[in-house]
C-alpha cells in the first residue's frame, strides 16, 4: 500500500484540523501547510503529525 494518511495539527492552537494522504517513497520530509483553523479563526501553518 503506497499512499499513507496523515494528521495535519496547528501550530499555534495544537489542534487537528485536517488528514491528507502522501506516498512516503517520493515525499520523505514532513509536510507543512497553510491553512485554515475553525478554531484559531484565521490562517496558520499545520504541521504533520504521525
């Protein structure tokens, strides 16, 4: 199974907010994207959790 789900938790609030897949044989570093927070109420960077 090449794809593997992953937990994206905010930076700034520690919650997770959003799951996503990657294949761990093409991306091997740790993803961080921007997005949005319900619970912050703005744009803030999330980070991969296993």
């Amino acid at each position: 199974m090449p794809q593997e789900i992953i937990t994206f938790e905010c930076t700034v609030c520690k919650n997770r907010n959003y799951s996503s897949t990657k294949n761990p044989k093409t991306v091997t570093d740790r993803l961080q994207l921007s997005k949005f927070c319900k619970f912050c109420r703005k744009h803030s960077p999330h980070k991969e959790i296993k």
